[in-house]
C-alpha cells in the first residue's frame, strides 16, 4: 500500500514560523520607544510647512458662567499670510490654567522668535554638563528641547497646522473674577461650560481636546471623568489623580517644600491688573473686588497647619482638608474609571505625582492604543529630556500633534501603536511595553535583617535585606534629622528645583547618615523591579505619635545609593481603607491606601509596638549584575514631609525604634523579574 504524504509537520512547521514572525513583529514593535517609521513620520508631519502661514489671536474674551462669573480666555486661530483667520471650523483645544495667561503669552512670544527661537532650542538640546559638578543644570536645558514648553503654552505649529486653542484663566487667577477653589466642585464645572462653549462656536467644528501641563493636566483628568459630549481626547502632561496623597501631604506630612512656594506664585500672579483694559477704559471692578476679598486665597488654612498646637482648635477649613469626604477632598480626587476618550498620559519616575500616574493609565476602561502612559527618569519641570533623540521617544509637541491628529481629525497616523507604556527604566534604558507592572514580576518578600551587609560604614546601622526571615531579635534607633534637606525627595518635592545639586538627587549617601540601611547581596544578572512597592515595619515609639519614610535604592559597586521608590507616613494615620488598598497574590500589601483623616487618627501607646505600611512610589527598574537592592528607614523626611503642628507637638521630635524580630518581621514586598536572590 502507497503511504500517503505526511503533511501535518509541514503545517504545523508552517505555523510555527508564522507565529514566531508574528511574536517577533510584536515584541519588536514593543521595543521602540521613538515609534520606529511612524515616529518619524511624525515628526516630519510636524515639522512640515503648514497649510496656514498665521495665527489670528482674541486676546481676553469673556466667558459668562452659569453663576455669572466672568473668565477670560486667549482664543488662537489659524489666519492666512494676512493675519485673517480662516472660515473653516477646526478642531479645537482647552487649557484651563492657573498660571495666569500672560505667562502663557510671554513664553508663547518667546517661542515664536523666527530663527531665533529655534536655535535656542537646539543650543539647549546640546547642552552638556554631564559628569561635571554642575551635570545637574543640564537635566533642567535638556528639557527646553524636548518638546515641553510647547506643551505648557501654546503650540502655533499646532494652530497654523488646523486647529484652534482656546487658553482660559481659570476662576480666581489670571484676569478671571471670582475665588479659586483648587478644583472645588465649582471650577470643574467651569471647565466642563468652557468645554461646551468652545464646542458651539462658529470658528470650531465641535471636535475638543484638551492639552497642558501639572494643574492644566489634573483638570483634564478632571474633565474627562465627566463625560461632557464635546470632549473627545486630552493629553495631559504630569497629571495626579489624588492630590493629597500625591502633593499636598503624602503620608499624612505637609509637603512645605513644594506647598508654600506653590500657592505664593499663583497668589502674587492673579493680583496683576489687566494693564490694557484699564487704559482703555474696560477695567473689571468685580474682578478688584474679587481679589480683595480673597487676596491670599488658602494661606490662612496653610498658616493654621504650621501654627495650631492642638488639633481641638483647629480652623474649619484646616478640619475640612483632614476630614473625608469634603468638599475639599473630593475636589482633589479624579475618577479615571470614567474616563471613556483616548487619553494620553505623561509622567515621570520622580514627578510630584508618581503615586498615581501609572493607576491613572490602568483604570481607564479602553484598550491599550486609545489609552497611553510614557514615563521618564523625571522630576515636575524637566519631562521630554532628550526626546526626540534616536532611541527616545518623539518629541512631545509631536507627540501631541499626533494624538489629536489620530482623535481629533480621524487621521489614521499609527500613534494607538505606539507603546502603550513607554518607560524609562531606572538603570536602564528606554523600553516599550504592554502592562504595568511589567510581565513576568512576581512580589515576594526581602526581609529587613539586622546583621552587617558590609556595603557601608556610614548609615546609622548597616543592616541586610534578605529573602529568608533569619534576623535575631534587635532593636533599631533612629531620630529625626535634617539629612533628608540633601536627598531625592527633596528634588522631587521642590518639583525638581533642587537637581542643581545632584550630590543630592542622585546618590542617597548623604541622607543616610541618619537612616538604618538593609542592603542584599549583588544579583548575578539583571533584576527587573516593576511596579508598586511597601515597606512593612515593625515600630515601637515613645511617645503617642511619630513620622517614618522609607525608600526603595539601587546600590551600584562603588557605593552609590540611588534611589528607586519613595514614601512616608505619620504614625497615627496608619489606618488604612481596605476597600481602596491592593494587596499581591501572596496577601501582602502592595497598595495600602491610609485614611489620611484625624477621624481616624489612633495615637499609639508608648512602648508598644505598631505596625505600619508605608507604600512606596510605583517604579520601573532594573539592578544590573553586580548591583544590590538597599532599603532606606528614617524617622523624618523634611521638607518634603513634616508633620502636622499638633502631631509634631504629640511626636516631641524624640527618637523612634525599629523592633527586628523574627516573630513580627518587617520587610518589604517588592515586585521583582528575574531570579533575584
């Protein structure tokens, strides 16, 4: 009998090579962070002569809220070589700031200085002071050409390309009446009439997006998880979704390093007068009333946190921000559950809003392309660096130009295969991925030991950090300092000011003067660590209250101690919501959401030991062989964090214990990729 062919290997070989193509194509595309053929198709779009040569700008226009106050706005439309703006309608853009307009127009003006500007930019680009003690200025220039400041003002390259861009002050800033509320119920609806008067003028086609940076980043999350018809894709650039636990007063301690700065700038600038209108005779005396009664708008509640002893007499606002919900509170959160438009999200591994960007992209109910996270080795005013560069991401001005292209226009661009999360791994490179954390991590346990690790000699105590729980039973004191004025989270708590002192920002040994150090042995290969991180502690104090940080480093073999993660808690607002927090699926804590309220404060006994969790920064890292993974423990973290007066007053500011003991260990649940330890 004739045997018949034995086709079946040759389609299962068949087969085979196509799904290794495939996966191939997949991961390939997955590992081009500068969007490979279509990031430079990108550019070159952008870069491109416009169809309009002009842009027609009303400066000031009022708009009437539903309660009767009065913004004004900057309308930017595309005009032809004659400064007329074209009657065709165009898709159009919002930004709501707080900023005041006239700084958007004087770095609009800036921008748009023929040659001049451009040059600039490129003069900017090449600026190097790497490896110099100054290399910490060059991580503040580099950011000028990566895209940014187009971001921030306005991009004429985008208007004069088709689109509108419509800038408002929003309420109580700028030359708009009325009181700032910090996003009380009543500027989100500000911005959501803003929205829909945009939508319904001659000039635009119905079709809304919104761009900024920071507040004009949270607003847009804001926005989004409105609803309103008109809005159809935004792209904020350092948004936060939870504005207490990510700024305000992470772990409980009020941020004074970004907090009193902050509020000081956007004070001084509403009180600018409009200039013009009263030399022509149009000054808004509602407006001068409006300043007057609020001149200072949030000093009084900042004023009352950093004097009041005793909590019984603390001012009702003050009990408004520390209790939940309020209407304070609730202004300061975002639902990103109802975000239902593409959203593309930037931030940063050491921006003022790290603890919520990557949960941002993750709960947002659309598929990877519509919804886009980019991350960077950043601080809050130096995202882009180096963008545009080969192997970085695209600028982000183009980045921009493409997603409301995509969104806005309909036009089928290839920006939703982009990522759909590009990061910048922390001692790595740039990567592109599909999931947050990444693939292939799983959490388990290193636990703080207090036998020598031999990696340093100048911490208080110079522990290891283990996967088995071996310690013998000790006790750990440390007490608060001010070693933590020269560290990272004083950079990423003055938004990034203090870069300029990288002996600071990017080695922690200064700061571990005062701290308890756990550190591993080195790992044989490259260890990813991916995702959220909590440190678990085993606390005894003296006292009835008390304030802890801790940090996640990666320890290089010449001593430098960078860190990876951040994060802090005041003792008595341990109380966790369970309901909000996340565990992993070996039932530790990954995400532990405190309460945050003096509703729920629970003052400890002196000499008893509490348990705490102080949830670290999310991150996406990698240890290369021969690095070691450090656990930092300190017992204060100004300026970035300090406690609240009446909890300062209730800590003594006295020394505080680390309790190691095999029984009730501490540790840390950390994400890790790789064989580990």
């Amino acid at each position: 009998m004739r045997s018949r062919p034995f086709t079946c290997p040759r389609r299962l070989f068949a087969a085979l090579i196509a799904l290794i193509i495939t996966s191939s194509y997949a991961v390939l595309a997955q590992a081009d962070p500068d969007g490979g053929e279509f990031g430079r198709a990108w550019a070159a779009s952008y870069a491109a002569p416009p169809p309009h040569p002009n842009v027609h700008i009303d400066w000031d226009v009022p708009l009437t809220m539903s309660d009767g106050t009065i913004l004004k706005a900057n309308v930017y439309r595309p005009a032809d070589a004659a400064g007329r703006p074209v009657d065709t309608p165009t898709p159009t853009l919002v930004n709501l700031t707080p900023y005041t307009k006239l700084a958007s127009m004087l770095a609009d003006s800036a921008l748009s200085i023929p040659v001049l500007s451009d040059a600039l930019v490129e003069l900017f680009r090449r600026f190097d002071l790497s490896g110099t003690p100054l290399d910490g200025v060059t991580d503040l220039t580099k950011m000028l050409g990566g895209g940014l400041p187009r971001n921030f003002t306005v991009d004429r390259n985008l208007i004069r390309s088709g689109y509108t861009q419509v800038v408002v002050d929003v309420r109580g800033t700028g030359f708009s009446q009325g009181t700032m509320s910090f996003f009380g119920a009543r500027e989100q609806q500000d911005t959501v009439e803003v929205i829909e008067w945009a939508a319904h003028q001659p000039w635009s086609d119905g079709n809304i997006g919104m761009t900024g940076v920071s507040y004009s980043a949270v607003n847009q999350i804001q926005a989004a998880d409105e609803q309103p018809p008109a809005l159809k894709a935004i792209f904020p650039v350092e948004p936060g979704s939870d504005l207490m636990r990510d700024i305000l007063a992470p772990g409980g301690g009020l941020n004074v390093a970004f907090t009193p700065g902050w509020l000081t700038a956007v004070n001084l600038s509403k009180l600018l007068p409009d200039l013009m209108a009263a030399a022509q005779g149009r000054f808004d005396w509602k407006w001068l009333a409006d300043r007057v009664a609020s001149p200072f708008t949030f000093f009084d509640m900042l004023i009352a946190a950093l004097t009041t002893l005793d909590s019984s007499r603390m001012p009702d606002n003050l009990v408004s921000v520390l209790s939940e919900p309020s209407p304070l509170r609730d202004g300061m959160l975002a639902e990103a559950e109802r975000i239902r438009i593409p959203t593309f999200v930037v931030g940063g591994w050491h921006d003022v809003f790290t603890n919520t960007q990557p949960s941002i992209y993750q709960r947002i109910p659309l598929p990877p392309g519509q919804k886009q996270l980019l991350m960077g080795d950043t601080y809050h005013l130096n995202p882009g660096i180096d963008f545009g560069k080969p192997g970085r991401p695209p600028r982000l001005d183009v980045l921009q130009r493409a997603w409301f292209d995509r969104w806005l226009k309909g036009i089928d661009n290839g920006i939703d295969t982009f990522g759909p999360i590009t990061s910048e791994q922390l001692g790595g490179g740039w990567t592109s991925t599909d999931r947050y954390p990444r693939a292939g991590v799983e959490y388990r346990r290193m636990y703080l030991n207090g036998a020598p690790s031999g990696t340093t000699a100048t911490s208080v105590h110079d522990g290891t950090l283990t996967p088995a729980n071996t310690t013998a039973p000790q006790r750990l004191t440390i007490g608060p300092g001010i070693t933590s004025i020269c560290s990272n989270d004083t950079a990423v708590g003055t938004a990034g000011l203090t870069v300029l002192l990288s002996g600071c920002t990017n080695d922690a040994r200064p700061q571990e003067l005062n701290g308890l150090t756990f550190t591993s042995t080195p790992v044989a290969e490259p260890t990813l660590i991916s995702g959220p991180v909590n440190v678990h502690l085993n606390t005894v104090l003296d006292t009835i209250d008390g304030y802890w940080s801790a940090t996640l480093n990666d320890v290089a073999p010449d001593g430098r101690s960078t860190v990876l993660a951040t994060g802090q808690l005041t003792a008595s607002l341990r109380a966790l919501d369970p309901a909000k927090s996340e565990r992993s699926a070996n039932g530790d804590l990954t995400v532990p959401y405190p309460k945050l309220t003096f509703e729920s404060r629970q003052p400890l006994t002196p000499g008893a030991p509490t348990v705490l969790d102080i949830g670290l920064t999310p991150t996406d890292a990698v240890l290369q062989p021969g690095h070691r993974l450090r656990v930092d423990v300190y017992a204060s973290n100004f300026p970035k964090g300090m406690a609240l007066m009446p909890i300062l007053v209730d800590s003594r500011l006295a020394p505080q214990h680390l309790e190691l003991n095999p029984d009730q260990p501490s540790f840390v649940n950390v994400p890790i990729g790789g064989s580990g330890w």
